[in-house]
C-alpha cells in the first residue's frame, strides 16, 4: 500500500487550456532508486517537468502558427517517463521516454540541459510526419529558437547534407527560415499530409539542393 501511495504521488496530471484545446500532462518517475532518479527528484520533480511541458507546448504551437484547434495534432494527453535505460530520449505514441543514466551525468546547468531535450521531444509530439532528417531538424530548430542549443552542435554552415537531421538540418532550417519569416511553420503545416522536397521550391522559389548551396557559400564552406 505504502508503494502504491508513493507511486500515486509521482503521477500528477496537469491540464493546459489553451482555447478549448486541452492537454493533460503525465510525469511519471519509474527509476526512482538510480542516481539519475534520485537527482530527478531533487533537482528538477514533477511539478517543474509539467510546467515545463506546457511552456513548450505554448512554444511550439507558437512557432507553428497554430492559433487554431483544427491547425493542432489532436493529442489529449502526454506523458513522460523517466526510466532506467540507456540513452538520452525518446518519444513514441505520445509518450517521451528520459534516461535517467542522462539526468544523472548531465554536468551543466541541469534545468538548461533538459529543458532543451525536452523541448526537442515535445515537437516530436506536436509535428507533423515526415522523412526521419526533416523531422529531427525542425525539432532541433524548434530547441534552437528557444535557446537551448549546446556548445556541442554543429555551427552554422556545417554538415555535410542538408538532410543530416538534428543541429545540421536546424541551422540550415533557420537559414530558409530568415529567407522567409514563418518558413518551417508553413513547412510543418504542408507535412499533414505528406512530404515533399518540392515544397522549398513552393515557398522559397528554389530547389533545396540550390538553397543548401547558398547556404554553404554564405558560410564559406
């Protein structure tokens, strides 16, 4: 009964009203015993998680220009589990999945740190489908214009293709998104149905594979 009550108390929902969109937020710590668990608990908890899933989700749906129910991903609930594995994170079916071995090493700024991996998981529940470089670039440009992009990324004008996925694909989305202010959220809004290459060329007049060579060159590279 005692475990029962204490795994009650780690299970707070949250309910985010934005319109009549309502989402309700799941934290749950199931590697309470590791050391990663443990600095969970007393470094970061449920409650600051929660808020910081809705403060993320407000961004997101932002960033999009989502001012809309019928714009939005029909999603009631999210949850977000920590657990005992290895890794940092992952997300499928709604769920984000965090390694507690992660939480547990991080040496910055702890909040900074996962906020910034969590921002990258809550687009995955929010974005629209699409082939695995883009989806990951648009979530790593959705972490990087809300200033949470590591020392560690790429710099501007790296990689060695556009479709690289993560920091490589953001900072190239970013260079299309300050050709044409709002880029990635009409990108994302295009990819409910399917995807495209052909919709750079829709939107910024180019072939993404001209508009990647600009972008090596504004760069030297």
């Amino acid at each position: 009964m005692a475990n029962l009550g204490f795994f009650l108390s780690s299970l707070l929902v949250l309910a985010a009203l934005h319109g009549t969109h309502a989402v309700e937020y799941v934290v749950t710590n199931r590697a309470e015993t590791t050391p990663g668990g443990v600095r969970f608990n007393n470094e970061l908890g449920v409650d600051y998680t929660r808020e910081t899933m809705l403060t993320a989700t407000n961004f997101i749906w932002n960033l999009f220009q989502q001012s809309n129910d019928a714009d939005k991903k029909s999603v009631e609930r999210v949850s977000l589990f920590v657990d005992d594995m290895e890794g940092i994170a992952y997300t499928s079916n709604n769920e984000i999945h965090f390694g507690a071995n992660y939480i547990g090493n991080i040496t910055a700024d702890i909040k900074w740190d996962f906020n910034g991996v969590l921002y990258h998981e809550m687009t995955h529940i929010w974005q629209w489908s699409g082939p695995t470089g883009v989806v990951e670039g648009i979530a790593d440009f959705v972490r990087l214009k809300a200033d949470y992009a590591p020392s560690h990324w790429v710099q501007p004008g790296g990689g060695d293709r556009w479709d690289e996925g993560y920091s490589v694909t953001a900072r190239f989305l970013d260079y299309c998104n300050g050709l044409r202010d709002g880029f990635v959220a009409e990108l994302n809004k295009k990819m409910r149905d399917s995807y495209s290459d052909n919709y750079f060329v829709e939107l910024l007049g180019k072939t993404v594979d001209q508009l990647w060579s600009d972008y090596k060159a504004q760069y030297g590279n």
